[in-house]
C-alpha cells in the first residue's frame, strides 16, 4: 500500500504542475522551430524528430525530478515512509531489459530514483503505514471484485 500511495503522490504532482500540457505546448514550439531551422530536405525531418526527443527528454527528466521531491515531501507530510516508492523503482528496475544512456531517456535513472527515495525514507522519523494489513486486504478484495462483472 505504500508503494501505490507513493506513485499516486507521483501521479498527482505531476496534475498539480501541469505537466502534460506543458509538455505539449513546448513540443509543439520546439518541434516547429527545429524545422524552420533545419529546413524541409531529405533527412532534416528524421533530424528534427531526434532533436526533439533529446530536447523532450531532458525537459521530462526534470519534471519527473520535480514530481518525485513533490512525492516524497507529500508523503513526509503523511508521515507514511518512502521505502514503498523505493521498492516500486526496485520492481521497475528488475523489468527494464536495457538501459537508455542518461540523456536519451525520458525518465531520471531508475536506480538512482531508488536510491533517493530509499535515502529519504532513511532520514525519516515516525511513519505509519498507510493502510493496516486488513485494510489492504479489503481494498485488494475490492478491486478485483470490480474487474468480476459478469456481464452485470
């Protein structure tokens, strides 16, 4: 349950900053402005295509930066410990089968998010988990009662 609390914190800075609309507008100019410069020849559509991955990438690096301390102050303020998050970076790390250079990738290293939140978690004082084992157990029993419609 701590693991989901810190992701849907994740999630919900991620609303509160406007992300995705930024992230938009900002494509949308960049990506426009690449191929003014660039202009329209053979190739340069390819090569505005990477420049604006690599200009997307560093700009959603910072704002899942931003969205993971909005994440970790949100959950220090519920007094719930970060070592959920930790272990959510854990589980991803385990499935990622290759590594993207730093720079390429659109998300800060796995690894290194892990080790922030797990170093967070460290310095925290009295936590509480979010939810008691019983209480997981019933929300568990919720949600997989709702996929069971039965055509309801």
């Amino acid at each position: 349950p701590d693991e989901v609390a810190g992701v849907l914190a994740h999630e919900l800075a991620h609303v509160e900053n406007r992300d995705t609309t930024r992230e938009a507008l900002r494509a949308a100019g960049s990506a426009g402005l690449l191929t003014m410069i660039l202009g329209d020849f053979t190739g340069g559509a390819a090569i505005a295509i990477v420049g604006e991955h690599m200009i997307s990438a560093s700009y959603t690096r910072d704002a899942e930066g931003k969205a993971d301390d909005f994440e970790l102050d949100m959950l220090a303020n519920a007094g719930v410990s970060a070592e959920g998050f930790a272990g959510f970076f854990d589980r991803i790390a385990e499935l990622e089968g290759f590594a993207l250079p730093a720079y390429l990738s659109s998300h800060p290293v796995t690894e290194e998010r892990a080790m922030q939140a797990r170093d967070f978690a460290g310095e925290q004082a009295d936590t509480t988990p979010i939810l008691t084992d019983a209480e997981w157990s019933d929300l568990q029993g919720i949600c997989d009662s709702a996929g069971d419609h039965d055509g309801d």
